[in-house]
C-alpha cells in the first residue's frame, strides 16, 4: 500500500478531501522524522513506538581490497509494533 492509497481510503472512509487528508499525513511524517532526528522516540498506543538506536563503533572489512575500515557510532531508527498490532497481523 502507498501513500496515495493511505489517502484515498482515509478520503473515500471519513469523507475528508484528499488534499486535506496528504496534508495532514505528509506532516504527521515530518513531525515523526523531526523528532526522531534530534534523538526523541515516537510513541503511538495500540500502533507501536519508533525509537531511535545507537549502533557502536565496529571493525569492518572491505572484501574486494582486502582493507579494515572503522564504522563510527550512528544513529538507526526502528519501528516496534505494539502486541495489539502484532495480534492483527498474525
């Protein structure tokens, strides 16, 4: 599903116009990026939580020139469903 048909169905669902609804998912979207930028974790009861984590440093190789190179530290988002999600999709 994308997110014109999260859009349309959320439309043709609620009776809202579909510019209105994109509105209002497109800034649902950069307020979850946004936060998660500056390091804060995104919870949604009944949906799940998007979390920010950090990965350490590690040692890697690079196989074709046969060197190590050093990943640094960085940040990975994540999403975690939450038990109510899971059930419903299992």
């Amino acid at each position: 599903m994308t997110k014109a048909d999260i859009v349309n169905e959320i439309s043709r669902s609620t009776g809202i116009e579909k510019a209105a609804v994109l509105t209002t998912i497109e800034k649902f979207m950069e307020i979850v990026k946004d936060s998660m930028a500056h390091g804060e974790n995104v919870y949604l009861r009944g949906f799940g939580s998007f979390n920010v984590k950090i990965r350490k440093e590690k040692t890697a190789r690079n196989i074709s020139k046969g060197t190590t190179i050093i990943i640094p530290e960085h940040k990975v988002p994540t999403f975690k469903p939450a038990k109510t999600f899971l059930d419903d999709v299992k």
